[in-house]
C-alpha cells in the first residue's frame, strides 16, 4: 500500500478510536456468579478447544474455550437467565438454560453428539448474533475446518460449496470474479470483513482476491437484508470474521504449483484473560496462463499477484464492556491478455500485452458494547474504508476509488428471557471517484452521497420452538449535487442535490416441529420475507441526464424445511424461492425511446424463483458427504411503459446472463488419524451470456455446460508439519465460466502446512 494511503488511514483512524473510548467505563455489576463444566463427545471423552456461548436474548454475555479435559468457566456473570450453546467442529448439542443467582457457581455440562450440521454463532442475520439453529434465514456458515479440509485457497471457491450461489470467474487466478445470488445481480451482495462493508461506491465486488488466511468462518445470508444492513444488502450477505482468541496458536503453508504458482500464508491468535487477538497474512504470485490462445496466438500478461494482511485486538470482561479493533490492508495486481477463448462472431483482435490493474483496499474499525445490566446494552460501531484502483490499457492510465466512513449505535434489550428488541441509527458518508466522471472543465469530479438509516428489531422465542425475528430499517439518501458536464461524447446537466426515502421491511419464522431434545429425529420449518434496496452507482450517476435516478428494489419471499436424523447425523433440506428485481437501471436504446426520455432510467424488471436441495452426512470411517443442487430459472420482464418492450440485446421472457438453470456439487472428505482428503465434483448447466469483446452490442450467446472434478490429501510428517497436495480440475476439462475467458486446465498444487499451539 501506498505511503500516502497508510497516512489518510492511520489518520482516519484517530478519532474513531478516541470516540469509542469515551465509553469504555466499567459496568455495573450487581453480582459476579459463575458457570462452570465439562464437554464430552459422545464416548465420554473431553473435547479441548469447543467454544461455549452463554448468551442472552440481547446476544452473546461471553464466551469460553475448553482446555485439555474439556473444561470450561465463565466467571462475573450479572444475574440473569441465559442460554449456553456449545460450537465444535462434527459435533451438536441442544442449547440449555441456567438460571444465575447472586455469587453462587453453577454446573452446566454438556455431552455432544455427532453431526453432519455444527453448531455456530451467526452475526449477519439479526442485529444481534444468533445461534445458527434459531435463525429463520438461508443462511450457511464455512468454516476454518471447511477451508482447511477442502484445501480451498479463495473465499469465492468456499462460496461455490453455498447452493443458490453463482460463481463466475473470467479466467484463471485473480481474474475478475462475480457471485450472482439467487439470480440477482453481481452487484447485489454486501460483503463484510469483520463488520466492515468493503463493496465500492454502488455496491460492486470482485471476489477474485479474498484471502482465506485468517478466516475463522464465513457467513452467507441468502435473501435481502437491507432491514439488517442497508444499502447493498439487496440479494445476499457475504461476511467474513476472522480468527481471534482461543488458546495461542500459530499456523503457517507454503504452496508451489501449476502455471508458476507460489502461495505463503501465516497466522496467529490467542487470548489470556480478558484480552484476545489475532493477525494473518498471505501473499499469492502466479504466472498464468502462457500457452496459445484460440487463434494461435501466444498468450502473455495473464501473471497475478496478491498480499494481504489483517489484525483485530480486543479486551473483553465476562458479563461486561466488550471493545474490539479491526484493520486490514491488501494489494493485488493482474494483467488482462482479453478473451482469448471464444470468439462467437469472429472480432478477436489479438492478445493484449498493455493491460494492468493494481487495487489497493485499507479498513480500520472499532467496535466497543457496554452492558449497562444484564438486560440492556449499547453498541458502538465506526469505520473507515479507503478502496483505489488504477488501470493502464491502450487507451491510457484511469483510476477510480471509494472512500467510506461508518458510524452506528444500536440499543438492545431483552423485555423477558424470551422477548428482545433492538433499535439503532447509522450514519454511511461515502465517496466515488474516476477518471472518466468528468465536470465542467474536463477535471475530475467526485460523486458523494450519504446514507441516514434508523431500524428497529423485535425477536421473540416461545417454548423453544417458535423464533420469530421481524425489523424494519428507514433510510435516507442523499446525493450531493453534481457540475455539469460538456463533453460532446456523453453531455450532462447540472444535477441539483438529491433526496430519496426508502422503508425496508423484513419478517423470518422459525418452528421446530418435533419435540425439542428428540435424538432421533429433528424437523424444523422456516420461511421469510423482505426488500432490499441497491443506491446508483459513481457511472450510472456520472452517465445519465436524469436527475431523479433511483435505487434499484428487490422483493423476496423465501421457505424451507430441513430433517434431522440420528441425532443430526444425517440432515437434509429444501427450500423455495420467489424473487423480484425492480427499478433496474439500464441505458434507453432506439427501441425503448417512447418509453423514457433519459440515456439511463429506473424501467427494467426481472424475476428469479427457485429450489436449493442439500444432504450432508456424517459417515463411519471418517467420511462426511455433502450434496446440493439449484434449480434456478429467471426471466427478464418487460419494461415498465405500455410496449412489451426489454432492454436490447434482450427479449421478454429471456434468461438473466450468467445464471445457470442448472448447478450442483458433491463433495466427500475424509479424516483417518491424521491422514484427510476430500474429492468434490462441481457442475454447471449452460447459460446465456455475452459476446465477450462487444458485450451486449455483440448480441447474446449460451456458454456450454461443464463438469469438473477436484481432489486433495494431506499428511502428517514430523510434529505439526503437514504435507498437502491437490488437484484441480483432474479431467482437465475445457471449460469457460465467462464466455470467452477459458478457465483453468488441469493444475497441481503441493505444499506444507504447520500448526502449533492448537
């Protein structure tokens, strides 16, 4: 990262640190009791790291890691009722209740049984974290232990194991790399790095460059959840939490492989006493793709590199005040040889060996929860983002950026043991930049807009059976007023300041058919609604002549049913969903001039519905299973207007780009001793897609289906080192997940692995 860039953020930095310890002053705490136990497997074995949660209906009151003899205590704890929940990888246990009275200790041991679902606590579906077998959500949670087992190198490979999600990648390592949820856009998803939003000015990601270093887990919310979050969340949330806590450890892999690859990483995190920490960093470095593309012609400029670094640091008193800090910074660079692969109507014009992009990401935050009792307590929330990207074609350099600072305060109350509530306001002041948004005089402009939301959060429980989470979020965008443009090419109006209002709803019900406790069998149904809202982003602002330019709207209805057997050893699902995409915005072409009188307007309208089917398994011998399957049509509408008119190249009725009818995986891993592996198959029906060098000018075309198979194993050498190779793609299949961008053949990768401390 730039000098510069280390400056504007250590100086951001500054007053968000200093603002949040202003409230950092002790709770008052009436009395001190204690939690205390033991954790077992099912053959009465202690089991050493498993996270115990005691939690109330305001969130998690503190948490607890087992020792050696699966030993747990939780100390200073106010008077209360809480729930305690155990997290361990292969294993589930049903959540009990204690009851805590003046400086007495209480036993709450606890035997686990295994299972092909683990226990989680989820962040990112409430305004509060929630156990993952009371959220009424889509909702699925990758592990560490996921990654590890699957040797998976990006986020975007861990979100391929997520039905319902598309992942399309133009090319090989570090290309640019899209996630279509549930047939909404590539720009539909807020992704979150340790409650840090890290989407660009309007919303878009590129998946491509997301380390997998430090990850503790992943958490994906299906559905939009801009009653949660706000803008962006209009069809998924994507959040990453790193690892932090536990008992001290240190991890490290160096990696070489196919087409010049090297890959190093290394990690840290513990805790002793109320303080905790954790830090990773990566470095990725490949040469790419160096063979001949589809004319013959030798390919060049397809190299990537990648580094990445993150922190957090925090102190927490169980009971008590909570503070956590937060940064990460990265870089990543990548030249764009074009679509080499097919050229459906023939206008390849060659290998390009100019083109680069570097991108440079940097986030601080700071988070910080007072309990003012054992019922009631405030949350505060800031930071900043500072995102630049710089590009060198034939054409010449460009550059763009967002600058982001978020600040947030939320109460949370717990009415009863049963019944709690939260309310809070968020404040978003972002900034987007590029060299080709231009004022009056050809400089450089900004677009800069900010976001005032307040929301409010009921969440009720009823017998352990019935969880009801219902919340609204209202917000106010404001856009600051942008200078004309006179350039010949793209002409723009003055736009005069700008105020929209939108109201985001969002109800989720989760019931538990069968008795709680039942170790045969378990049945639960749950089923959701909601709308999200997606503002314009820095381009569809800078290149339109309507001043009145709106966000685009989802509406979503979603259920499910998931069956548990054994005990949780075997579980299946399904679920249905019905999704509707308004106020797209697209450029009005000769056809669609009776129907609007802008280059670009709010008129266009799509729908998604779909099945996602899953499996898993816990097997004998070590093995787990993992299946799923989406069944995902989509359908552009017509545009609003009086013609049953779409926007060109499409026709009513078409299917969204890049959205497979069809996708499905099966993956296997194994654990014998110290020996693991894991074979997955991955597939993909066609889908239609754009002519790669003219885009949508080119005309439409469908992209072939594919099927791929990977593999790995690891061993164990001497202490903790570990030996690791897989295999991606085996079959070496020529395949392509962006028309025109050939994606990876055959490639090894082998590599050690350490750990020490765990």
């Amino acid at each position: 990262m730039h000098p510069s860039r280390f400056r504007r953020l250590a100086a951001a930095s500054r007053p968000l640190v200093t603002l949040l310890l202003l409230f950092l002053t002790p709770a008052r705490t009436a009395s001190a009791a204690t939690l205390h136990g033991q954790v077992t497997d099912p053959d009465g074995r202690a089991v050493a790291g498993a996270r115990v949660v005691v939690a109330t209906t305001i969130g998690t009151s503190a948490v607890a890691i087992t020792d050696a003899s699966g030993a747990y205590e939780v100390g200073r704890l106010p008077a209360g009722r809480y729930e305690v929940h155990v997290v361990a990888d292969g294993f589930q246990a049903d959540a009990f209740s204690v009851t805590l009275t003046g400086d007495g200790r209480v036993e709450g041991s606890v035997q686990l049984r295994v299972s092909a679902v683990s226990e989680s606590i989820v962040v990112s579906a409430s305004h509060v974290d929630l156990p993952l077998s009371r959220v009424a959500d889509s909702v699925t949670v990758v592990t560490a232990a996921d990654l590890q087992a699957r040797q998976i190198e990006t986020v975007s490979d861990a979100l391929r194991l997520v039905p319902g999600l598309s992942v399309t990648r133009s090319g090989g390592r570090g290309a640019i790399t899209s996630l279509f949820p549930r047939g909404g856009g590539s720009n539909y998803t807020l992704v979150l790095v340790d409650g840090m939003r890290v989407n660009s000015f309007g919303g878009g990601y590129d998946f491509g460059h997301l380390s997998v270093a430090d990850i503790d887990r992943v958490e994906i919310v299906r559905g939009p959840q801009s009653a949660v979050f706000g803008s962006d969340a209009i069809g998924a949330v994507v959040h990453i939490v790193t690892r932090r806590g536990g008992r001290p450890r240190v991890d490290g892999l160096v990696e070489l492989g196919g087409q010049g690859t090297r890959r190093a990483a290394a990690g840290a995190a513990g805790s002793a006493g109320g303080w905790s920490w954790g830090a990773g960093g990566e470095r990725t470095r490949s040469d790419g793709f160096t063979g001949s593309a589809a004319n013959g012609e030798q390919v060049s400029n397809d190299d990537y590199e990648q580094r990445h670094a993150s922190g957090t640091f925090g102190w927490q008193r169980a009971g008590g005040a909570d503070f956590l800090l937060s940064a990460n910074i990265g870089r990543n660079e990548r030249g764009f040889p074009g679509p080499f692969g097919s050229d459906p109507i023939g206008v390849f014009e060659g290998v390009d060996r100019v083109a680069r992009g570097v991108n440079d990401t940097g986030q601080i935050g700071v988070r910080f929860s007072h309990p003012w009792n054992a019922t009631t307590r405030q949350r505060l929330e800031a930071s900043y983002t500072d995102i630049a990207g710089r590009f060198v074609s034939g054409f010449g350099p460009s550059e763009s950026g967002t600058r982001r600072l978020d600040l947030r305060i939320q109460e949370d109350i717990a009415f009863t043991p049963e019944v709690g509530a939260s309310a809070g306001v968020e404040l978003v002041r972002e900034r987007g930049s590029s060299t080709f948004v231009t004022g009056s005089r050809g400089q450089t402009i900004p677009i800069e807009r900010s976001v005032t939301g307040a929301y409010a959060e009921i969440r009720g429980a009823a017998r352990d059976r019935l969880f009801v989470t219902a919340g609204v979020r209202v917000e106010r965008f404001a856009r600051a007023a942008v200078e004309a443009d006179r350039s010949p090419f793209a002409p723009r109006p003055a736009f005069a300041r700008q105020a929209i209002d939108a109201v985001n709803p969002k109800v989720a019900v989760s019931y538990l058919v069968t008795r709680p406790g039942d170790a045969r069998r378990a049945t639960r149904l749950r089923a959701s609604a909601g709308t999200g809202i997606r503002p314009p982003d820095v381009f569809e602002i800078a290149f339109t002549d309507n001043p009145d330019l709106a966000p685009e709207r989802s509406r979503s209805l979603d259920a499910g049913i998931e069956q548990q057997f054994a005990g949780g050893a075997y579980v299946v699902g399904a679920a249905v969903f019905f999704n509707r995409y308004d106020d797209l915005i697209v450029a009005i072409g000769s056809s669609l001039r009776d129907t609007s009188r802008y280059r670009t307007d709010n008129i266009s309208n799509a729908r998604a519905r779909g099945l996602e089917l899953t499996a898993d398994a816990r097997l004998p011998l070590g093995l787990a299973a993992r299946a799923n399957y989406t069944f995902l049509p989509t359908e552009v509408l017509s545009v609003d207007g009086p013609a049953r008119l779409a926007p060109p190249p499409f026709a009513v009725g078409d299917a969204l780009v890049r959205r497979p009818r069809h996708h499905g995986l099966l993956d296997v891993t194994f654990a014998a001793g110290r020996v693991s592996g894991f074979v997955e198959v991955i597939a993909r029906s066609r889908v239609l897609d754009l002519e790669p060098n003219y885009g949508g000018f080119g005309g439409l075309f469908f992209s072939p289906g594919y099927g791929i198979v990977n593999a790995g194993v690891s061993v164990p050498a001497i202490g903790g080192l570990h030996l690791f190779a897989r295999g991606v793609n085996l079959t070496n299949r020529a395949y392509e997940e962006t028309l025109g961008y050939p994606a990876l053949g055959r490639t090894g990768m082998v590599g050690v692995r350490i750990a020490a401390g765990r």
